[in-house]
C-alpha cells in the first residue's frame, strides 16, 4: 500500500523539520500532535492537527490527549474492512519521552520522574506495529534517512521485509521503555520478584568461546559502566570474544591494587601477578612468575605505560594490552613492533555500583548474586599460630590472599617479595590445588606465602606446603580439622592467618 498519509508525535526532534518537508514533497499529508505541530509551525511546515482530524480536544484538563481517542487507534488498526482506507494512516513516525534520562536525575521528586512516564506513545507503537503490513512505524529518529530512502526506491510502498523490520524495532523500542519504567519502580528490592535486564548490541563478534560458534557484545542498558566504557582501543585487530572474558578479569584484578601492579590472565584466570615501584618493574615481574602460560595472554597494569615500560612489554607476545594511558613514544613503539596487539587505553574513572548483581546463566534460568567487593582488611583477621608474621610476611600474605579472589576455585596462590610465583586453580581437590600450586613454583615455593580462597580441610595438604618450605598460610578457616591444621603450622615454625571469609569464584 502506497502511503498517503502520516501520524507524526515525537519528543526527539532530530532531523523532524527535514523528514517532515521529504515526506511531503512525496505528496503525503503530514498529521501531527500537540507538541509536534508547534515545533513545525515555528519552523514554517505547514500540518494537519491531530485535534482538527478527529474533531476532539486534550480531556480532562488536558490530561488526556487527543492522540488516545478511540477514532485514532482505529484508524491505526484499520486492516481494510467496513470503512474506506482514506480514513486510516499509512506511516506512524513516534519516539517517547526520556524516561530514562529524566529518572536518572537526583534533583527529582518522584510526581516529576512519574510525570516523564509516556502513556499514549507505546500505545501507538504498539498498534501501528502489530499492523505493520498496512502502517509503517518509525520509532527511532536515527532511520528516518533510510525511512526516505526506501520509500523513494518503492514509489512510496516498502516491502514486506522492511515494514517487518521496522515493526520490530518499534516493539524493541516500547519493551525497552517499560523495561526502564519497571525497573526504577523495583529499584528499591534488592530481589525483585521479576528480574528485568535490557541489553543493546555494542558489537558482532568474529565467534565465540571456540570458532563454530556465533556471538556478539550486548551492554546492560542503565549500567553505571561496562567492560569496555571510557575504553579506546589504539591499535591491533578487533576484540574476540575470549579477549573480552579475560579483559573482565585483568581490569578487575589490576583495579584490586593501590600500589602499581600488574596481572596477566589466560582463560578467564590470573597466571602472573606482580607489584612493584613502577609499571616497568611490575610486568617483568608478572611475566616472569609464568612465562610458558603467559604467551598470547591479556596484560593490564593500573598505571599508564611509557617508553621503557613499552620496549619490554613489545618484546613478547600478547593478545591484549590494556592501562590507563601511553605517552607518545610508548604509542609508537606499539605500533611498530606489536601491530596485531589490541591496545587498549582506559579512560574509565567511576567506581563500581555496590548494587549491581553478578548474574551467571544456567539451563532455562539465571543465578543472580550480590558481586563480591568485600575486602578482608589485615586488623580483622586473627593470627591463629603463635608464631605471628613479620611486616614483610604480611605483605605477601595480603597480596597472596587478594589475588587467590580472582583465582577460579579452588584457587591456591604462592607469593614472594608481592609477585605471585604458583597459581592453581579450578581443582576439585584442595591437595591437588596445592600441588600444582607448588609444582609451578618449584623452588620459589621456599619462603613464599600461600593463600587458599576456602579452607585448607586436611592436614596433608598443609603438610605439602610445609614441605615444600612454605613459610606462612592465609586463609578462611572454619573447617573441623582446624585445630590439626594450626598445630602442624605451630610445629613448623609457620606463621597461619584466619580471614573468616571465602572467595569462591567459579
């Protein structure tokens, strides 16, 4: 059906006055809302009155509008039966009111965000779209080029494929809008009863975890930031999926430290990580507690990056650079000798929301949970040996136990001189956690401190650390062998500290 005539009520007049002349200048009359026709008289568009069409003004003091009266949906409904087709609307072209960025306001009373909640926009998506083989609905201003575009290329009747689509984007736009209005109504629980997340499309991804499968990035709409906001990507190939999930991982743990600090992780895990007095000082150190699982892996520091730094790190492979800034020299030096590496520079300074949840998909549901920014701070842990650790130990021993955090359990973490020298993880078995933990240190194990993201439950475990000349333990305690534990620490001459709270991280 060719179109002849439009209903037009927008809030976002972005390129109205030029849509508006376009469609006329193709012969369709242009009907217009209250607010939308004052914003085309000012401009010199002359248009038809919503009011003037259906002969019924705004009622009950203005409260409810014109664009809700029964002949108007009909006339939006209309599918070809018992009246004539000049009584109906071909193009419906409507966006709504900024719920979104009106509730985000502080400054606001809650009468003002109820009065930003849009009534009768969704209601006229949503009949416009359902009706989509006979009305055409525009719902979001950044199409309305292509709008003219294809009507221009149809003689002024769209196919099947584009109304379709069109439609769905307007039913993409009414959920969304409810979805935020839902939203702020159950910001006050915790849990609500419905969980309603929306998310947006920020890119296509090459494929997924492995190359068989399909993916792409969706960021949850209304987040304060996400894992790549205030993120410029200075150079290399696009991010792939499994860049992303171990980016979530880097940027955390490098966030974790006050002290310069560096982290490199592979397979959504840390391998190697280091503080020290510069950035420079720091990855050599992370690089070195692994090197072998280091290859190809995803590197960020919590300080900006210059020219030494940058020549030392541009010597090996890897996938993923990420910090908070390079000077020029540094730049260039990636540019030229590590042009496939993905440079990514962190702009971001907002901290986390407390209240966001962590969210984790199982078989037809979600498990959602508060995030696990706790810190155990060293004047709440109890030394539970009597042997008590010198400052140095406890040094490692708070290192150990704030990377063990990030470690996929059970998670077992060796550090000496605050670089980690054994990461294990996702073990069934503590023992074997602690084995492998130690295997990878081999003779680093000696004088490092060992940290453990749940309880040590069985002496022999403990005793493979002893053995291998461990000289302090952290960890949660509470287990029924406890007492055995800090006797075999006590016999050895090794410092053990209780936090009394786990990390789990699966």
């Amino acid at each position: 059906m060719k179109v002849r005539r439009a209903l037009v009520s927008v809030h976002d007049t972005t390129g109205l006055m030029e849509f508006v002349r376009e469609l006329q200048g193709m012969g369709i009359e242009v009907v217009a809302a209250d607010g939308t026709i004052d914003h085309l008289t000012e401009a010199g568009i002359a248009a038809r009155s919503v009011e003037e069409l259906i002969g019924a003004p705004a009622l009950v003091g203005g409260t409810s509008a014109s664009t809700m009266h029964p002949q108007l949906s009909a006339a939006l409904q209309w599918r070809g039966e018992g009246a004539s087709d000049e009584d109906a609307f071909d193009l419906v072209v409507v966006n709504l009111k900024p719920f979104e960025r009106t509730s985000m306001r502080r400054d606001l009373r809650e009468e003002d965000v109820l009065g930003a909640i849009d009534i009768e926009g969704p209601a006229i998506l949503r009949a416009a779209a359902r009706n989509f083989e006979r009305v055409i609905v525009v719902a979001d201003p950044e199409v309305d080029p292509l709008v003219i575009e294809e009507l221009t290329a149809t003689d002024g009747d769209p196919g099947y494929e584009a109304r379709r689509l069109l439609a769905s984007r307007a039913f993409d736009a009414t959920a969304h809008y409810e979805l935020a209005v839902a939203n702020w109504f159950s910001d006050a629980e915790d849990f609500p009863t419905y969980l309603l997340r929306d998310y947006v499309k920020m890119a296509d991804l090459d494929h997924g975890e492995n190359p068989h499968q399909r993916a792409a990035y969706y960021v949850e709409v209304g987040a304060r930031r996400h894992l790549l906001s205030m993120v410029e990507q200075l150079g290399g190939e696009d991010l792939s999926f499994n860049n992303l999930n171990d980016l979530n991982v880097a940027r955390q743990v490098a966030s974790d430290f006050a002290i310069p600090s560096c982290v490199i992780v592979k397979h959504g895990s840390p391998v190697g990580v280091a503080a020290a007095a510069g950035g420079s000082d720091a990855f050599q150190a992370a690089f070195a507690a692994d090197e072998a699982s280091s290859y190809g892996g995803v590197l960020a520091l919590n300080r900006p990056i210059d020219a030494a730094a940058a020549k030392t790190i541009a010597l090996h492979k890897f996938d993923v650079l990420f910090a908070p800034g390079y000077d020029d020299a540094a730049q260039a030096i990636f540019a030229e000798h590590s042009p496939d590496m993905r440079v990514l520079w962190d702009r971001e300074r907002r901290t986390k929301s407390p209240g966001e949840k962590d969210m984790r998909r199982v078989i037809g549901g979600m498990l959602v949970q508060d995030q696990d920014l706790e810190h155990e701070e060293r004047e709440f842990m109890d030394i539970v040996t009597d042997v008590q650790p010198t400052e140095a130990q406890w040094g490692d021993l708070l290192f150990a136990w704030r990377v063990s955090r990030w470690v996929r359990s059970n998670g077992i973490v060796l550090a000496h001189n605050l670089v980690s020298v054994g990461i294990a993880g996702t073990h069934a078995s503590r023992h074997d956690g602690v084995e492998q933990a130690l295997a990878k240190a081999g003779a680093r194990a000696k004088g490092a401190m060992l940290a453990s993201d749940a309880f040590l439950g069985y002496d022999d475990a403990v005793e493979l650390a002893i053995e291998a000349g461990v000289a302090g333990i952290i960890q949660p305690g509470g287990a029924d062998r406890d007492d055995d534990i800090i006797a075999l620490a006590d016999k050895a001459g090794i410092p053990m500290v209780f936090t009394q709270r786990r990390h789990f991280r699966r």
